[in-house]
C-alpha cells in the first residue's frame, strides 16, 4: 500500500474498495435521515397527542367540576327539600278520661271525612304530587310530605272516633258519604298553591270551632297540635308561592 502511494496510484481493486464504501457510507447517511425525520415525526405526533389529551383533561376537568357544581347544587336542594319538616316537632297528646260522647264523634266525623275534611286534603295533595309536570319537582315532593301528615291528622282522628263510641265509616258528621269530588282537580301551579292555603286556613278554623266544642281536655288539645301543623303548612304553601312569582 505503501508503495501504491509513493507513485500515486491507486489499485482497481483498492478503488472499487472505496466506491462500495462510500456507497455504503451514503446509504447508511439516507438511513440515518430517515431515521432521524421519524424520529421528529414521531416526537411531533406525541406532543401533538400529549397536547390533545392535555386539552381533553382540561376540558373534562371543567366539565367534571360544573358536574360538580351541579350536584351541590341539585344535593343541597334535595338536602334542603328533606329538612323541610312537614309536622310541628311535638309529639300528639294522648287522649285521657275518655268517655262515649255522640256530639265529639259528629264533630271528629266532620273534621275527618267532611268535605274540607283530612281525607280531602290527603287525596288532594296527592293528586297534585301525580298531576304537576317534573319542573316542579320540589313542590310535588313537598306535597306528598304534606300529605303523610295529614294522614296521621286521618289516623289520630279516626281513632278519637272510636274512642269516643263511633264508627270511622267515609261520611261526615250530617251523613253525607265522601266523594272524589270532594278533591279540587286544579292542574296549575300557582292555583294549587294558592287554593292549598285557603283550604290549610279554613282547616285551621274548623279545629278551633271544634276546640271549643269539646268537653274533653285530651282531645281539645289534640285539636290545637294538629292546628300547628296546619299553620307550618300555610307557611310552607306562601314560601312555595312566593319563590314561584
């Protein structure tokens, strides 16, 4: 080789040596840019896709969070709507000294089946609950909480009956026998409510009357618990009334 070099020349076989290298050489330059735009390539999509997917977290998260904020919302609502108490927390007298007294069982009779009687207003508060649209979601759970009172109202009535010698059969005090046109079938919102109010404050009247009719203690005092309830119930029906204008 030495030799080759002194005189300048250069083998064939020294000279297609080289050729193939520097083929090689070329080749193996084509690769590696090839390689190394894939590699850029490949490092584009995986920002691109990290930017993405950091977008899409952004954009759950917001959604995750007005979720969120939608569910205190809809949960401190419904909390609000469960806390309502429907009932004076006082517990109902126990009736005492109880004697047969037709003029006491006329007049429970009446303030059970008559026609603004508690099982007017049970029927009537349900059929409210079922027939208002779910927009009014909170007003019809609110009803059918009304209504469960007024089913105990229904219960401690119907017992008084009993205990006072009568017979809880479905008519009032005159005879008359209750009727499902006893329930006010009102479909609009803000008649219910107002309608409901009447009806709470013509109850209250009646448990009054009935107040002062009664010889018994225990059962005038029955009367003036359940007249709290009546009373929470007209202020439940104005605050309704009132968030609904």
């Amino acid at each position: 080789m030495e030799i080759f070099k002194k005189f300048g020349v250069t083998p064939t076989c020294i000279k297609e040596n080289l050729k193939k290298k520097q083929k090689i050489a070329e080749k193996i330059k084509i690769e590696q840019d090839y390689i190394k735009r894939e590699v850029e390539r490949v490092q584009r999509k995986q920002n691109n896709n990290a930017i993405k997917r950091f977008k899409n977290l952004e954009e759950n998260e917001k959604a995750d969070n007005s979720i969120n904020e939608n569910n205190k919302t809809n949960n401190s609502n419904e909390n609000s709507l469960q806390q309502i108490k429907t009932s004076v927390d006082k517990p109902y007298p126990q009736l005492k000294d109880v004697t047969p007294n037709r003029k006491d069982v006329k007049v429970l009779k009446g303030l059970a089946f008559g026609r603004n009687g508690e099982l007017s207003a049970i029927l009537t508060y349900l059929y409210q609950h079922y027939v208002l649209s779910n927009d009014y979601n909170d007003i019809k759970d609110i009803l059918e909480k009304i209504s469960i009172t007024e089913m105990a109202h229904y219960e401690l009535l119907s017992d008084a009956i009993v205990a006072f010698g009568g017979d809880p059969t479905l008519t009032d005090g005159m005879g008359n026998v209750w009727t499902g046109r006893n329930v006010a079938q009102i479909t609009d919102v803000k008649q219910i409510l107002i309608n409901n109010i009447e009806s709470e404050q013509e109850a209250v009247k009646q448990y009054l009357m009935a107040t002062k009719t009664t010889g018994n203690l225990s059962l005038a005092e029955l009367y003036l618990r359940i007249i709290e309830d009546e009373q929470l119930h007209i202020s439940i029906f104005e605050e309704l009334l009132k968030n609904l204008n």
